[in-house]
C-alpha cells in the first residue's frame, strides 16, 4: 500500500503535532503555513539583541499531549517544570513593603495539597478562607460533560457557593484569567471548571507550572521543524491555502475535500487537517459539513498583551509571581530566555491575560503603568534603571470562552470526507491552551489515519474529553 498523503494546512502546534503524529504514521505529509514562520500564536521576536517572546506561555503537569510533543521534538528540557506548584502572590501595601503569601502544594493528596497554603492566604479575609471549601467541594461534584455548565458564567456559580467578589479577585481570578483567558465573571463554568477540576483538584502535582527558558521559537518551531525534517515530511512557509479542492466523495455520491489550492496551483491529497484560527476556519471550511461556517466568528477573541522590561539589575526576586490590587497579573523573570547576561540585568515580562482595555492603549501608557506597578511590588525596581521596554499584543489571542461556546466547537470529523479540524478552538474539553492545541492536532492525525485505513498508525491516549472518564471521589 503507498503511503498516503496527508496536506496539514496551519503551522501552530495544533498542526505541528498533527503533521508529526501523521508522518510517523507513515504518511506522506505536507504542511503549509502561511506565515514566513512556524509556531502560530507563539513566536518570538528579537530587539536590541535580545528576543522576546510574544507572549509568556506556561503549562501544567497535567498537559500531557503537549508534554509528549516537546518530548518528541527533542524540547522537553528546554521548558521544565517547577519541582512543586509555587507561586509567590503579592498586594501592594501603603506602607510601602507590599504583602506576601503563597499558592503552593504541600505533601498531602489532593485536594488537601493546597489546604495550608490556603489556609494560610493572607490575602482573604478569615471568613472567605473558611468558605472556600464549600466551592472547592461544589466544583467536585460537577460533572464536567454536563452541557448546563456552559450555560453560566464561573462568577455566578462561585457567588453561588459562597465567595465574595474579593475573594474571586484575590484568589479565584489568579488562576481563571490565565488559563481561560478572561475574568470569572465572564468565563464559562465549563473551561473553568475543566481547569479547577483537571489542575488543581484531581492529582496534587497536576498544576505544577512548567515554561520555556529559551525563546518560544526555538522550544517549538525550530526544534518541530527539524523532527519533521527528519521524519521526512515537507515543510513550506509563506504559503497560504486559497480553498479546499473538493470533489466527489468516495462513495461518488456526496463531495469530499480531494486537496487545497495554494499559490494558484492545486494540491492532491488523500486527508486534509485544517488546523487554522476559527476564523481563519470560518473562510475555507466547505458547505455540507456538520460545522456551519457563519457561526464559526461566534467564538470572538481574548486577547493578551505582554509587556516586557530591561532593567539595569536584578528587580525580581523569583523566577515568577503574581499579583492582586496591581494591573500586574503575573510577572516572569524571561532573562534567560532573552539572552540576557544576568550580570547585565534583568528582563521581567508582565503578562496581562483578559486584556480588552490594554490592548488599545498606547505603549508608552502601558510601559509607564506597569512599572510604576513593578516599583510598588518589587522594591528593588525603585532605584533601577529601565534600559529598554517592548510591548507585545496579541488581539485574538484566544477564543472568548464565555457560556455558550461549547456548541460552537467542533470535532476533527466534520462530516466531509478527506476533511479533518484540528485548533485550541475545536471541542478539545480544554479551553485555548497549547495542550488544547496539540490534543487536537493528536485527535485529527488519529482520525486521518483511521480514515485511510491505517488505525493502529497513531496512538492517542487520553485524546479529546479525556474528563467524561472521569471519576469524582
Ligand atoms: C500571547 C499569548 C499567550 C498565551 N499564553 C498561553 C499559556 O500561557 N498557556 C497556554 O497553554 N496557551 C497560551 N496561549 C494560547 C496558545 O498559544 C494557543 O492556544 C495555541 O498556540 C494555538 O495553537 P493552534 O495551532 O490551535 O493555532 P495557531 O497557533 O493560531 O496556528 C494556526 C496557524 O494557521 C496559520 N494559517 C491561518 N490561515 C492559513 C491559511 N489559509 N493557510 C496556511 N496557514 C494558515 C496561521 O498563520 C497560524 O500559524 C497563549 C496565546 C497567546 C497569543
């Protein structure tokens, strides 16, 4: 049987992972991107010799599909992990020396793991420590396929179990607007409680935070481009798919996707895995699937904006903190990363998830506000000298995932022969993460090669909806 040849249109994780799974499989793959670089939404870019990332990226232990594409690009040790979650979380004080307290686990199993820490949370009240187990306890009696759980927002079903609107800012927030992407008050109960649920109250090291310590670029597009070199698949930037080609199906009777016309020429192919934004998605998609086009644009955007700052010396005491009562959501030290000699200084990036208002302000504005809000966290940035500043924003960075949303993501079989979604955006159970991303590239490749009689080709263990397995304790 000759190999099959798979068109992966889409060079973001979720189509790096699906042109690597599919050309270990054994298919013949091509992957096009139209951008003149690999990586999609996370990318790097250089200023004064120093590279900066477009956007401070993390993940958890429990992102396992995107832990094993880094171990199968040859990156793994390029991002690792924190032995133990730990976060320092700060509040600035009008005495000057700003309040500390901890998010970390302790040694027992979860959910007692971050009981003491907290317990122990100084920056909630006595009372709303004490009521944060009935949310705790709440959120694990979800069952998490449950469609009314994207039918409300996060906020109102914590109001409902008792937490105030401080406890939300100084506590819930500090994990919902990084990983969903918006505050609580706007998410959807479903990815919120997919991320509580699956990073925090299932396995104590789940939420142990992992990032890269070089840039973005060379953690996933260089490093993914060279093991699909070597896996023999084709590789082109700067192109762009016009249309998918399609023609009858193989049953003659209904239209399937045959190819793709890119550069004016057409493409054969025996699968295509479009691994595009939705709305990217929305444009090329074909009639007579089981996805309609014209909603596709209902999953809106949430975009991220990170500022990053050159300092004359060492301002930042960890490698990461976050912050409550401060514009400052978490900040990085990235001076590794950036190439930075730490003798020279100190690069931090500020990542500001949910970022609506700061993405339309003007740079110099956003530079000003987030230092002087360094300075009132960090004494050190006082006396230091700000040697360069450089603001990276990302306006559709993720879909918007408020309540709603779940209907509006599709599965990789859409119902058109040779046709297969892959994206952070596809009913991965997650919301847009890179774990999202490469589960779905993992999903589409499992599906492409079922589709062309090659099944036992790519493995995909613990593939999408992973939590309808779930049990509750
Ligand atoms: C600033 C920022 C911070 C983030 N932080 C985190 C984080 O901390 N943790 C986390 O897990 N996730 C984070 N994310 C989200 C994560 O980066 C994305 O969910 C994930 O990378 C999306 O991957 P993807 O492959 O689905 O889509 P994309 O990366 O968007 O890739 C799609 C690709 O398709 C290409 N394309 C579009 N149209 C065509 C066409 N017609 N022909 C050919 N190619 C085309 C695009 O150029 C793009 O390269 C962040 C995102 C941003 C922007």
């Amino acid at each position: 049987m000759s190999a099959p040849h798979v068109v992966v249109v889409g060079g973001g994780l979720a189509g790096l992972s699906a042109a690597v799974a599919c050309a270990d499989g054994g298919a013949r793959v091509t992957l096009l991107e139209s951008r003149p670089r690999l990586g999609g939404a996370t990318w790097s870019f250089r200023r004064n010799g120093l590279s900066f990332d477009n956007g401070q990226h993390v993940y958890m232990r429990c992102c396992t599909a995107y832990r094993r594409f880094l171990e199968r690009i040859g990156s793994s040790s390029l991002a690792p992990m924190q032995d133990r979650l730990e976060i320092p979380v700060l509040r600035p004080s009008s005495r000057g020396t700003p309040t500390l307290s901890w998010i970390r686990r302790g040694r027992l199993p979860a959910p007692l793991h971050l009981g003491a820490s907290l317990l122990g949370y100084r920056h909630l009240g006595v009372a709303d420590r004490a009521r944060l187990g009935r949310a705790v306890l709440a959120l694990r009696a979800l069952r998490l396929t449950d469609p009314a759980l994207d039918a409300e927002t996060f906020g109102s079903f914590l109001s409902r179990h008792g937490q105030s609107e401080d406890a939300v800012a100084a506590l819930w927030d500090v994990i919902t607007l990084p990983t969903v992407n918006l505050r609580s008050d706007e998410a959807s109960l479903a990815l919120a409680a997919k991320v509580f649920r699956t990073g925090l109250l299932s396995d104590a090291g789940a939420a142990d935070l992992g990032w890269a310590r070089v840039p973005l670029s060379r953690l996933h597009a260089d490093a993914a481009a060279e093991a699909l070199r070597r896996a023999g698949a084709h590789v082109r930037t700067g192109a762009k798919v016009a249309a998918l080609r399609t023609g009858p199906g193989p049953s003659g009777a209904t239209s399937a996707v045959t190819g793709v016309v890119v550069d004016g020429h057409h493409l054969e192919a025996d699968a295509v895995v479009l691994a595009v934004p939705h709305e990217a998605a929305a444009g090329l998609l074909p009639a007579g699937g089981s996805v309609d086009p014209a909603a596709l644009p209902g999953l809106g955007r949430s975009p991220i904006v990170d500022v990053h700052v050159v300092y004359d010396r060492r301002v930042l005491p960890y490698e990461v903190a976050a912050a409550v009562g401060s514009p400052v959501q978490f900040a990085f030290d990235t001076t590794r990363s950036s190439g930075l000699d730490p003798a020279d200084g100190q690069v931090v990036a500020v990542s500001v998830s949910g970022a609506d208002s700061e993405h339309g302000e003007r740079p110099e504005a956003l530079v000003e506000r987030y230092t002087s809000a360094l300075a009132t966290l960090f004494p050190a940035a006082r006396g230091a000298k700000v040697v360069d500043a450089v603001v990276s924003r990302e306006h559709a960075a993720t879909f918007r995932g408020r309540p709603g949303t779940q209907r509006l993501r599709p599965r990789p079989d859409v119902g058109v022969p040779g046709l297969h979604l892959a994206g952070a955006w596809t009913d991965t159970g997650w919301p847009a993460t890179m774990e999202g991303a490469v589960r779905s590239g993992v999903a589409a490749a499992a599906d492409v090669m079922r589709s062309v009689g090659r099944e036992r080709a790519v493995s995909c263990p613990g593939a999408l909806h992973e939590h309808a397995e779930e049990v509750v304790a």
